[in-house]
C-alpha cells in the first residue's frame, strides 16, 4: 500500500488493470486516506459539457491542472444509464457531486444520483417525492435543499 500512495492518480488506470489485488487497492478507501495523510491527493475540477463537438449528450470529465506533462490531463467520467441529460440541477457536497431531477421524456424527473469524486463511480440515491427540473440547489449547514422545478408553482413536499 506504501508504495502506491505516491503514485499520480493519473497512472492508476494502468496499475488497475495489473491484477485483482492491484485493482481492489486500487478501489479502496484506505489508499485514498493514506494519500490525504501524505499530502499526495491532487487537484482536481470536474467538468461538465453540455454540447461537446460531434456527441449528442453532455459529457463529463475530471481535469487535473497540475499534469503538465501527463497525456491525460483530462479524464472522461462514464455517464449514468438513466441519468437525465437536460435540465438537471447539480450540487457538490463532501466527496461527492448530486444530480438531482431533470426531464425525461419531456417529464420532470424525481431521481436523484450521486458521483463519487473519490472513484469516479455512480449511484442511485432515493427519490424525491415530487419530479423536478431546473430547480434550484444549495447545501446549508451539511444539508442539501432542492427548490422550485415542480409542475404545480405551490407545491409544498
């Protein structure tokens, strides 16, 4: 594990697809808490793009300012199946980014979805009671606030 904490963030693809053991060192959350300890995490800004060049749907990708040298300075993150490509709303909080809404099939969306920045990996969250879109988000004292982007203007859920 040691010897891993050092290595770029960037170079672990490669070393994931060594072997079991590599990849689930890889994945765990130890490896990650030994590199805060060390000072060895690196920046990193998440990007979305809505209209990317020749590609229908938005796109996502974690870019990392201080690889200067590395070919990979700017990463694709896989998209979620299910995830609602318009009018979603997005809030980051702790570890993470919430993607919260959104229409489907010209319906307001009540799912909710979390990106993990730790892994780059995705998850269903539990649904809001009332489907949304282009609402607004904030996080207030640890908590995270969803308002307006319902159908009906005085809804109160």
């Amino acid at each position: 594990m040691d010897c891993f904490v050092t290595v770029s963030r960037l170079e672990h693809e490669s070393l994931f697809l060594v072997s079991k053991l590599h990849r689930s060192l890889m994945l765990s959350r130890e490896l990650y808490q030994a590199r805060s300890l060390m000072g060895c995490t690196e920046l990193c800004i998440y990007l979305y793009m809505f209209k990317y060049p020749f590609r229908p749907v938005a796109r996502r990708f974690a870019f990392y300012p201080k690889a200067l040298n590395h070919p990979r300075r700017l990463v694709p993150i896989r998209p979620h199946l299910y995830q609602p490509p318009e009018a979603s709303s997005v809030v980051a909080h702790g570890c993470g980014i919430y993607v919260i809404g959104g229409m489907i099939a010209r319906k307001r969306s009540s799912k909710v979805f979390f990106l993990d920045c730790l892994f780059h990996t995705w998850t269903n969250l539990p649904c809001m009671g009332l489907g949304r879109a282009s609402a607004a988000t904030g996080v207030v004292d640890g908590k995270i606030y969803v308002f307006g982007g319902c159908k009906e203007p005085h809804s109160h859920k």
